[in-house]
C-alpha cells in the first residue's frame, strides 16, 4: 500500500474536500456580492497575522499600552505595516459584513431552510463587534478610555446586578490595567475563537442546506439524470478560481488603502485616537467606530438613558427574527417590489445613522436620529403585514443565468 493509500483510507480531509469543495454544487447565477463571503475569510486570516505580530510588542498595561502601540508604529521594523493592516482590516471586514448580510436580505437567504445559516451568521456578526470594541481599547488612548467607559457603563442599567457586573467587566471600580488585561485575553483569546467557531458553524450549516442565489430558488428541486443539481456547478475549480480573483483584487484595494490612506479621511482611525488615556480631561464627545454609530446613533435618540438602551437592545436583536417576520412565499425581492423599496429605505436610513452617530450629540441632529430610529424599527414591525400582502410577480421555474 503506498503512502497516499494508506493516508486518504485512515484521513477525513478527502471526504471533506469531496463533500465540502469539489462535489458541493453552487448556483451558477451568483453575482459580485458573493464575494464577500469568501472575503472575510481571507480578511480574518490576516487581522490573525497581523494580530499575533502586533501583540508580540504590545504591553498591557496603564503606563506601557499607549507608548508601546507607537513603539510599533515607529520603532518596530514594519510595525507600521502590521499596524495598519489591522486598524484598517476591521473597518474592511464590516465593510464586508455589511454587503454579506444585505445580500441576504435581499435574496432572501435569511428564509427556510436556512434560519439557522441566517442566526449563526448575525451572530458571528455581533462577535465581530464584541472583538472590535475589545481591541479598540486596547491602544488606550484617550478615546479609547474614555469609550471604554462609556461603553461599560451601560451595565450599570442591568436592574439589581449592573454594578456588579460592570466592576467585573472592567475590573475594578474604573478602567485601568486590570480592564486591559481582561480585554486582551478576550479579544486574543475567548472571543476570537468564538468567532472562529462561529464560522466554521456557519459553514458547516450553510453546506448542509446549500447556497441561496439571487432568484431565490433551491436548485436542488430540479436535478439532472446524474443527481446533481443542473442549475448548480461544482464549488472547486469554479468558484475557488473566482475566489482566488477576488482575492488578488480585494488586497490591491486592501493595500491602497494601507499605503495611501491608511486613515481613511480619519474614518478607520479617529484623530483623538493620538493623544494617551487621560482621566482628568474627558473628551467634549465620545463617538465608537462607525461601524458601531447607527446603533450609538439610537442609543441617544432617547433623552431617557434606560429607554435608550432598551431601544438599542431591540434594534441589535430584531434581525434575529427577521427569518418568522417575513411571511411572503416568494423569497427574493427581485419578485417583490414593495420589499426591495423598504429594503433600499432600510439600507440607506443604516448609513444615515451611521453619519449622525459620529456627529456630536447637538439639538439638531436630535430629529434626525429620532427618525432614522423610527424608520429602523418600523422596517421590522411592518414587514410581517406587507410581505403577506404585497403583490408579487412569479420567479422562474429555474434560475435566470446568463453565460460571460
């Protein structure tokens, strides 16, 4: 028996390379919004890379942190490299989230049976963040502790416990080197893998019931006399190949970004982020990243701090439900016009909030906020009613494909 034999009859990498790569059949209508998906593959890869190479210099401590994050930056052979990529590669990775998941909303992959892929993923998403806010105090800047403490004391509204429990979070009475150690163990450590796991799942799940594709319909309903679907192709080379373009592209923006505008305009790296933690000299505003704002955005849309949180809860869970809210029988909103405008609403209203959470909390931007919050609530408490009875039109019989 020669090695190869003896490796493939007592290993499981081929059986999942078959069942998983070369004889999993995809719809062959996908368009560039799949991309994203294999994107964050690759982007968790390198935040995992540059991330291990960060920490080998990085100090956690009140005193160490914010000086050895610039050592990093200035002192570390092509600390700044590393650096870069991984303050610029979380902004990208929600980037792509944010197309993962509106791709699914409209093509309807959140529908059965893939409730669970559409959980499992808004999940990981939520992990995304835990792991961002961790990292974004870490440099211990100004904003950083100042967030920091902001962020924690949200736990103080927990009725009977939320003092307790936000001591626990930062370790002690208010943020110090105690709460850094904490959040670099999570950040490194627990919520990584979660977040490791949680892919993996989502995968797993995905495979198990297979991809959705734009027009909404499950190919395995109509299979060739060989038993595959005849509107799928095989994942592996076809859209291993596509992936691998993608790749090439995505690090050329990945890279244009890192050496051209490695701030972004101050978007991926916030101005106040310079200056280190300081508890005497609070900061006049205290924004999050933008990919946290629309939530912030809510959050003080309600003078009341309690209501606000609440609102903030809600609007975090809501797409948890989003699989029973939708009861039209038509999946994609190709089909479904009403739903593909309150779709466009929805999305466009996500940004706004994301603009206003950035902004300082002034009586003008008061409405504007209060708005946007009403809008996001409403696409969830309205889509049960008309998407049961909104006219729609008939998707095909098989999906709309048309040869490059």
């Amino acid at each position: 028996m020669s090695f190869k034999d003896w490796f493939v009859k007592r290993s499981p990498l081929p059986e999942m390379w078959r069942e998983h790569m070369a004889e999993y059949y995809a719809p062959k209508n996908f368009n560039i919004f799949y991309y994203a998906g294999s994107l964050l593959l690759l982007m968790v890869v390198l935040q995992f890379l540059s991330g291990f190479l960060v920490l080998a210099h990085y100090i956690p401590t009140a005193r160490g942190a914010y000086d050895s994050v610039y050592g990093i930056m200035y002192d570390v052979h092509y600390g700044w490299l590393m650096q870069y990529m991984h303050v610029d590669g979380v902004s990208l990775i929600f980037v792509l989230l944010y197309v993962h998941m509106a791709r699914g909303m409209l093509y309807g992959s959140y529908r059965s049976p893939r409730e669970i892929v559409w959980i499992v993923g808004y999940t990981t998403y939520l992990a995304f963040m835990a792991e961002a806010f961790f990292g974004y105090v870490l440099p211990y800047s100004n904003l950083s502790y100042w967030a920091g403490t902001v962020i924690t004391s949200l736990f103080k509204s927990i009725p009977f416990i939320g003092g307790w429990v936000t001591t626990l979070v930062r370790g002690g009475p208010g943020m110090s080197g105690d709460t850094l150690n904490r959040f670099m163990a999570l950040h490194v450590t627990l919520v990584f893998m979660i977040i490791v796991g949680l892919i993996v799942l989502h995968i797993l799940y995905l495979h198990k019931v297979g991809s959705n594709n734009p027009d909404g319909i499950e190919i395995k309903a109509s299979k060739g006399p060989d038993g595959h679907p005849v509107d799928g192709i095989p994942f592996h080379p076809y859209y291993s190949v596509k992936d691998l373009f993608g790749f090439g592209v995505w690090l050329i923006i990945f890279g244009a970004i890192i050496f051209y505008a490695p701030t972004f305009h101050h978007i991926f790296l916030e101005r106040t982020m310079s200056t280190p933690a300081n508890p005497l000299k609070s900061l006049p505003d205290v924004t999050p990243p933008w990919y946290l704002s629309p939530f912030y955005a809510m959050l003080r849309s309600i003078p009341n701090k309690n209501a606000g949180i609440i609102l903030m809860v809600v609007a975090v869970l809501f797409p948890f439900v989003l699989p029973w809210l939708d009861r039209n029988p038509v999946k994609s909103t190709r089909y479904r016009p009403i739903t593909r405008i309150m779709l466009l609403i929805f999305f466009i209203n996500f940004f706004v909030l994301a603009y206003l959470g950035e902004q300082p909390p002034l009586p003008k931007y008061f409405f504007a906020e209060r708005l946007g919050a009403f809008i996001y609530v409403a696409f969830f408490v309205l889509l049960p009613f008309v998407s049961k009875f909104e006219p729609t039109r008939a998707p095909p019989a098989r999906v709309r494909f048309r040869a490059h």
